[in-house]
C-alpha cells in the first residue's frame, strides 16, 4: 500500500473507530481537519531543510493524529509514540499494524518520562495541554537543537525563554478555512 493509500484508509479507521477517535463524522473533514492537518502545515515551511533528525517523539499520539501522517511524511524519523490512555494506545497500535507502520507505543504518561534518559531531535504534540504546559512539559526532553512542534488553535502562544528559539507558523485549512497555528520551540 503506498502513502496516499494509507492515508486513506487510516481515514477509514478513524471513522469507523469503535471509540470516538475524532469528534468529525463527516469523511471530508475526518480527512481534510484530522488527516492533512499535518500537510497544510508543513507544506510552506521549510524547517527540516538541511535538518538531520534521528529520534522522534509525538504525545497523546492515540487517534494517530498527527502520528501517522507525519510518519508518512518524514519516513527517516524514528518514532516513538506516547498515549496514556490504554485502550487509545492498543488501537493505535493495531492500526500501525494494519498500515504496515513500524513505530514504538508508549503506554504511558509522559510527565513520567522526564525521569528517563531519552532525549529527542523533535516532539510533536497536538491538543495534549495548554500550549505553555506542554512547553513546560515536553522541552526537558528534547536533544541541543531539538524541536518542538505543538500544532495549536490560532489564537495559541507560549511565553519566551532565554534557552530556546521560539516561532510560530499560521496555517489555513483551505477547505474549510480554518486558521490554525505551530508552535515551534528550538532547543538552543
């Protein structure tokens, strides 16, 4: 099965989730506010150009948004997923199976893996906390130069900190024109 296949049918398995994997039901904005979320905001922005990153990590990872399509997009990233709630995690384990997608799920509370030596070279994480708590979270965790990418309504910010670059990214979902934010904090 190739991408646009896959992104397809992990549309498919969203919809017909035996849990509400997303508040959409409508297929066309299953695919074009869930799915491609991932594609319209990275689709302007050149941040990994000249980039070379090994270990990534995406939190609350258990509908698979944005998990999967960024795993689509950025094949060489190795990823680890965190989903703390187990029957969100099974599935998506299950689904990344079905896909033929070979990554690592977490069962587990992230706030929990500060106490661990990983470190990451990106973190992505969308709607898991406040943009400011998931900042305050999320960033111990990430390698010199890292990155952490929080997709966010577009009315969100985080405070400035001396030890990271801090931008934002404004996107619109064209379809149905909604405006919608990255955060992206790089570790200095």
């Amino acid at each position: 099965m190739n991408n646009q296949e896959k992104l397809k049918v992990f549309t498919d398995l969203l919809r017909g989730a035996s849990w509400r994997a997303v508040g959409w039901r409508d297929v066309d904005q299953i695919l074009e506010l869930g799915v491609l979320d991932s594609h319209y905001a990275f689709k302007n922005l050149d941040l990994f150009e000249k980039k070379e990153f090994k270990l990534w990590l995406d939190v609350g990872s258990g509908n698979g948004l944005n998990a999967i399509p960024l795993a689509l997009m950025f094949p060489d990233w190795k990823g680890v997923f965190v989903e703390k709630n187990f029957k969100k995690a099974d599935w998506l384990k299950e689904t990344l199976n079905f896909l033929d997608m070979h990554y690592e799920v977490l069962n587990f509370d992230v706030r929990k893996m500060v106490e661990k030596p990983d470190r990451y070279d990106v973190i992505t994480a969308r709607a898991l906390f406040p943009p400011n708590i998931a900042f305050k979270t999320l960033s111990p965790l990430l390698n010199k130069n890292g990155f952490l990418i929080l997709f966010c309504g577009k009315d969100a910010s985080v405070a400035s900190n001396k030890k990271f670059k801090i931008m934002t990214h404004d996107y619109e979902i064209d379809a149905f024109g909604e405006n919608r934010k990255l955060i992206i904090a790089i570790k200095l």
